[in-house]
C-alpha cells in the first residue's frame, strides 16, 4: 500500500471519530438508518466464558508446530506446488513445514496479564498432538523418548503449570485425551489408565477439568494417531468405555462431542490424503452421549496447505460478505446435525481460526480481526456457547506473537469484546448495507445498557447510524490493513513499559448521527439505554 493509500486510511479514521463528537457533520443527504437500542429485543444468552482461547498440547510439551512464514516457507510451497503429483500427501503435512518450538512459559507475568484481560474464559488444552501424548505421572525425569504408541511426552510440572495458569487467569480447562496405540490392550481395546492418572493428578493439584472432548478430532482420525484402521464402529466402542468412565471419575465434567472439524463450506469434497470420515456417521455411531454438542471449524486453510486448493482463501477475499459468512453456514450444519443427533444440547465451537494450518499471513493483522469479531457476533446471535480461538499464543493465528508477547489486532479486538459485550444477546435490526455488519449485546456491568458493534467492512464506503443516545465510543483502525498494530480512537494500542495493559476508554459522542469510515470496527457502549432486557 502506497503513502497516499494509507494516509487516506488515517484521514478516514480520523474523521469517523471526528463525526462522531459532533465536530464535523454527517454529510448532507446521507442515507442514515435509525437504531433503538431501549427497543432491541433478546435473542438469548451465551456463556459467561464466551470468548475462549486454544493451547495446543504441543505447547506445553514441546514439540514440532508450524514453521514462520518467510523465504524459507515460501520456497518449500514453491517447489513442492510445482512437483506435487496428483493423490499425493497434502503439502500441510510436509516436515519441512514445521519447527520445534520448547514449552511454553505459562508462568510468564505478561503472559499471565494478557490472558487474564480476556478472562473469565475457557482454555482449552487439545489438538492434534493431545490424541497421542503420554502423561508421565511422575516426579522423576521423563522418558528419553515417548513410550511405544505415544509420540510426545507431558510431564506433572508442565501440567501444574497448566493448571496454575488457569487458576491465575480465571480460565477453566479444556481439554481431550491421548486415543494412540499406547493407550490400548491387546485386543485394541481403549484404556482408562491415562485418563484417570491425568484427572486424579489434576485433582490433587486442587484443579478441575471443566469439559473434554474424548479425542481430537475424531473425522481425521487417519492423521491423528488414531490406530490404523479407525472408523466410526471404533470410536462408538471407545466412547462406551469413556462416558462411564468419566460419569464415575469425574462427574461433574461436560461431555463434549463429537469435536469433528468442518472446513471451508462443509459440503466441500475432503482434502485428498486425509481419510476424512463423515461427521454424521461418527454420530449415528455413538447415539445421544454428550452433554454439548461441539465442534471446530475453518474456513479455508493457509498457504502452508495451498496444495488443497479450493479450500484456501486470499486476503482480498478477508472482508467479503462470502467469506464474513461462511462461519455462519458452518454453524448451520453442524446445528443441523445436533438437532438430529443430539437434539436440544448446547452447542460450542471448541477450536477456529482465520485457516488451518497455523494461519496465513494476514491472521496476524488487523485485516483478520472483521472475521474475528463477526464470527463472534453471528454466532451468539445463533445461540453458540462458547468460541475458543485457536491460539493464545503461537503461530500466525494467535492473539498474542509468541517471540514478543506483543498483542496483535485480534488481541486487542477480543479485550473491547470483554469489557463491553455482556452475555444476553440482543436484536439490533436490519442492516443497511451489505458490507456493514451490526450487532448488539447488552452492556457488560451496566443494567439498561446496550452494547453495539458496527463492523464497516466495505472498503471504500462511509456508512451512518443515528443514535438516539449518548454513547462511549471505541473504534478501531490502521493505517494499513495488513498492519499488525491497530489505532483506538486514533491513538495506536500497545502495552506500558512493564507489560501493563493501556486504559480502554471510549470517546463520548452526542446523540445523533455518527459515521462509520471504511475498514473500520466500533463499538458503542450505551449505558442509559433503558432496554428492559437487559435489567
């Protein structure tokens, strides 16, 4: 983007906060819709913890995830998208693609303060790497190399710290549990003894285990350590062993499931290589046993999996109504099969993100941050629970840079949806324009009052409310799209000298008309509202 492109970008932004104090006027003739927060109805609730965030398992251990995009990246998808040969191996699974990364510090004080900014909150501790890691219940150093049938290793102390850090940030544990060939007898059978080692030290250690998927996953079983073989008659056969199981050892932990993963639209043909099985079977296999219906979901994958082709997106598509709603059409399905398969269940989104395959480039910028909070605001209008965002702090999709602990758009996104958006979920009327996304909450810590987000995803058109009462108001920009840092009323978002977060206060704005600038994102929080509903 060119110096004139962006200081129109600023100039643009600076007069979306200008209009809205009354400085400088509406423009004479615009087209101004009328929102009445007193009057927008309730749709529902979600859950306190709403807003939730992923640590891949292979965080805690240690282990190999996904490579930062650079030359490196670049010229392995180069190479291997010339050479690659119809039915091979998606190119996501190359090694090459991959790095070790150590443990993460989760007693990390920055760490801590950031996540505990987006609490009360959910963690979930899963993924791919949780179906095949063998908790060393021990205080003695860990194996040299996992035990056969296992290919990481969790020690007690990383564990401790997962559990010290859920209690430091007010975010309860998630989690699945190792499903390999390690956890099996002889006949194939799925075992307990992991799973009740790794619950009783959770107990002793004063934690609990809020909610847990059986396994990751489980409709890519093929590539995630399942035993060779693994179809849906398997999983219901482990699941009889697992639900009476948890029931006896754990009875106050949520069920979820099945926690399959839905990519692009749903419909689409699987991935070649994958041995995706159906979600439906998976299903009808096992019969109503889960207290939640949950599942993951992407709308593409990143250029690390470009080879997949047709499920993979471009950041020129990042702001488009198709792409804006594809989380919504995902929500459909899965809905869809949780009222015919586990009818009248809650239904949670348990792991997402900008794409697969660690995100692309832009998951990192602000340009990521409108399918951010869209997601968020569509899918509380359609009653999910809970969205845990996938991660907190580690490859190009996380909220946090996993090397600076700097917070990226996203991070700062998810702080102005805590502090404003309660959990009663509002109405806020039609809106006037396709690109311009509206959705409304009641404001959190502040009866009567309305939280309203206005997401202008049009890149090039001004859009305009009238708003009958005064309001606080927060709106994000930057000065590029694909900028990793983001503007709050057009002063730029970062943290203090000693890792603090900033002050997050609104601009008050005069009853009125206020304005909306291109690729921008406002909140308005309402306080004298008066809506009934949220009393």
């Amino acid at each position: 983007m060119n110096k004139q492109t962006r200081f129109e970008l600023w100039a643009s932004a600076a007069l979306a906060v200008l209009v809205g104090t009354g400085i400088v006027p509406a423009f004479p003739g615009a087209q101004v819709v009328s929102v009445n927060p007193a009057k927008m109805p309730r749709v529902g609730t979600v859950d306190e913890r709403f807003q939730s965030f992923n640590i891949e398992m292979v965080e805690i251990t240690g282990g190999r995830f996904w490579k930062p995009y650079g030359a490196q990246v670049n010229a392995i998808l180069n190479a291997q998208s010339s050479a690659r040969q119809p039915g091979s191996n998606p190119v996501g699974m190359d090694p090459a693609l991959f790095q070790y990364r150590p443990p993460i510090d989760l007693a990390n004080p920055r760490l801590r303060k950031l996540a505990a900014g987006l609490g009360p909150a959910y963690m979930r501790v899963s993924g791919t790497w949780a179906n095949t890691t063998y908790f060393d219940n021990s205080d003695t150093a860990p194996p040299p190399t996992p035990p056969e049938g296992f290919n990481a290793v969790l020690t007690r102390r990383q564990w401790k710290g997962v559990v010290e850090f859920s209690k430091a940030v007010d975010a309860k544990i998630v989690t699945s549990f190792a499903i390999s060939p390690g956890t099996r007898d002889a006949a194939g059978v799925w075992t307990t003894e992991q799973a009740r080692q790794l619950l009783a030290y959770t107990q002793s250690l004063g934690g609990s285990i809020a909610a847990a998927e059986f396994m990751n996953e489980p409709n890519l079983a093929k590539i995630g350590g399942a035993p060779k073989g693994y179809d849906a008659a398997a999983y219901a056969r482990d699941l009889t062993v697992f639900v009476p199981f948890i029931r006896h050892a754990a009875p106050e932990m949520v069920i979820l499931g099945p926690g399959s993963v839905t990519v692009g639209e749903g419909g689409s043909p699987a991935p070649p290589g994958l041995g995706m099985l159906a979600p439906e079977d998976l299903l009808m296999a096992t019969g109503p046993v889960f207290d939640a219906y949950s599942y993951h979901f992407y709308g593409a994958v990143s250029e690390r999996c470009a080879s997949i082709g047709a499920l993979s997106t471009t950041a020129a598509a990042a702001l488009s109504p198709e792409w804006l709603s594809c989380t919504e059409r995902a929500e459909a399905l899965n809905a869809g099969l949780r009222d015919k398969f586990e009818p009248g269940k809650p239904l949670s989104l348990t792991e997402t993100a900008e794409a697969a395959c660690g995100g692309n480039p832009w998951a990192s910028t602000f340009l990521d941050t409108f399918r951010y909070l869209n997601q968020q605001g569509r899918l509380a209008q359609r009653g999910v629970q809970v969205i845990a965002h996938n991660t907190l702090a580690s490859s190009d999709y996380g909220l946090v840079d996993e090397n600076t602990l700097a917070p990226r758009p996203n991070y700062w996104a998810a702080l102005l949806w805590r502090k404003l958006m309660g959990a009663t979920v509002l109405d806020p009327g039609a809106s006037p324009a396709p690109n311009l996304h509206l959705y409304a909450h009641c404001l959190r810590g502040h009866p009567g009052g309305v939280a309203l987000l206005v997401i202008n995803a049009d890149r090039t058109a001004w859009h305009e409310l009238a708003v009958p009462e005064r309001s606080g108001r927060y709106t994000l920009t930057a000065k590029d799209l694909q900028d990793t840092m983001v503007q709050l009323n057009g002063a730029t978002l970062q943290l203090g000298a000693d890792g603090s977060l900033p002050p997050i206060t609104g601009e008050p704005i005069s009853p009125g008309h206020v304005r909306f600038a291109p690729a921008s994102i406002t909140f308005l929080g309402i306080q004298n509202a008066g809506n009934g509903s949220c009393q």
